[in-house]
C-alpha cells in the first residue's frame, strides 16, 4: 500500500531511533507491503521529520534486509524470502534460549509479575484476534528475560533480526495456533518461578521454534545429469 498520507509525527528525543523503529514496524505490519517503493521524501513528511534520519533508518533497514536499494536505483520493501527468515529464525531461538538461562537465577517477583501480566494480556489478544497487540504483549513477555539476563550483545542480535521473523509471526498469531504459545509462556513462568534453568530454557526454545511450522523447507535442487561426454570419457 502507499505511503500513509496523514501525518505521524514524532517524539524528538533519540529521533534517528523513532523513525527506524516506525519504519520497521510499518513494514512488519504491511503498511509499507512487499516490493513498494520507498521514497525519503514521502517517508520524511510522513512522520514529520528531515529526509536525514529517513535515509540512516533506510540503511539500517537494508543491513537487517527489510528493504532493497541499489546505487542509482529505487529502495523497495524486501519480499519475505524464507532463506532469510529460515536464518534469521534461527538466530532468535537461539538468542531467546540464552536469555532465559542466563536471567532465571536473576528474576525477582517483580519480573515474574510482569511476565504474567504480558501474558494475559496477550492470551485477551489472542482471543480477540488482535494481532498487533498481540504482538506488543509478547514482545513485553519476552523482553523481560532479556532485559534480565544483562547481554547487550544478545539484545543487539535479537534487535538486527526479529523484525525479520515478525513479518512471518503475525500470520501464527493471526490463527489459533497463537493459543499455543499461551500455555507455552504459562510453563515458562513456572520453570522460572521454580528456577529451573534447563527446563525453562527448554521451553523458551520450544516457544520460538514453534515459528519453524510456518517455514517451508526449501525446495530439493535437482541434481545436474552428467553430459553425453561426461557419460562417455574413461
């Protein structure tokens, strides 16, 4: 779809921030769809900034492979190309995995409590098909162990590649398989409130991998049939 034509304007502390987490999260919901252009300028009077922060969040864009730009030719919305959510996936179950082992021993009541609080509201979400709010109250489920768990490094990959597992997450919780991941986050906080480290590892893994249902395996490449000569040399 177009770019939106009412004005999004923005907080302007940490600008360069705010139009980059606008702009993924604009592709992420499909407001900006696979394969449109993108033009700074529009983009700039969109949010109500300067063309500057736009053209930096386009190319943090790039390197995560949410857009597609060339030198003299128009930036696009990347299509979803499977090969690269496969990776990217991937890289977030093993990131989410960390996070919760390396927080359990760390979590105090008062993280548990706002786990418990993300996940009913996103079991309400679920149950009312919002997708997007949803998708707010699992990333506040899940940042909590990796706010805990202190690995900047874990919080910068997870950062680089959610975004591009997002775009495929919201047609799980879309449908009823989201109810899965209700009493997947409710035995999380069990093993965390137990400070089972390995079972609750476990079961972040579980949680995320869950996400691979919706990855077709890619397509077996043919394999080449040897040429006549080649049949033919001793």
């Amino acid at each position: 779809m177009p770019v939106p034509v009412s004005p999004a304007p923005l907080r302007t502390t940490l600008l360069r921030d705010s139009v980059h987490d606008r702009l993924r999260d604009a592709i992420v919901d499909g407001t900006l769809a696979p394969g449109e252009v993108v033009r700074d300028t529009e983009l700039a009077a969109w949010l109500g900034v300067s063309r500057t922060p736009v053209r930096e969040a386009l190319l943090r864009l790039g390197e995560t492979g949410l857009v597609r730009s060339a030198p003299g030719r128009s930036t696009v919305v990347a299509e979803i190309d499977m090969a690269e959510v496969r990776d990217a996936h991937a890289v977030v179950v093993a990131m989410h995995r960390l996070a919760v082992a390396e927080s359990v021993a760390r979590l105090t009541e008062d993280d548990l409590r706002r786990m418990r609080e993300a996940n009913q509201r996103f079991a309400a979400a679920i149950d009312a098909r919002d997708t997007d709010a949803a998708l707010a109250a699992d990333d506040d489920f899940h940042r909590v162990a990796v706010t805990v768990s202190g690995n900047r490094a874990l919080a910068t990959v997870l950062d680089q590649f959610t975004p591009v597992v997002r775009r495929l997450e919201r047609r799980r919780f879309a449908s009823h398989a989201g109810e899965q991941s209700v009493e997947l986050h409710e035995r999380l906080l069990e093993a965390c409130a137990g400070g089972d480290v390995e079972a609750a590892a476990d079961v972040a893994f579980r949680t995320w991998q869950n996400l691979a249902d919706l990855i077709p395996e890619p397509t077996p490449q043919p394999t080449p049939q040897p040429t006549r000569q080649q049949q033919e040399s001793p």
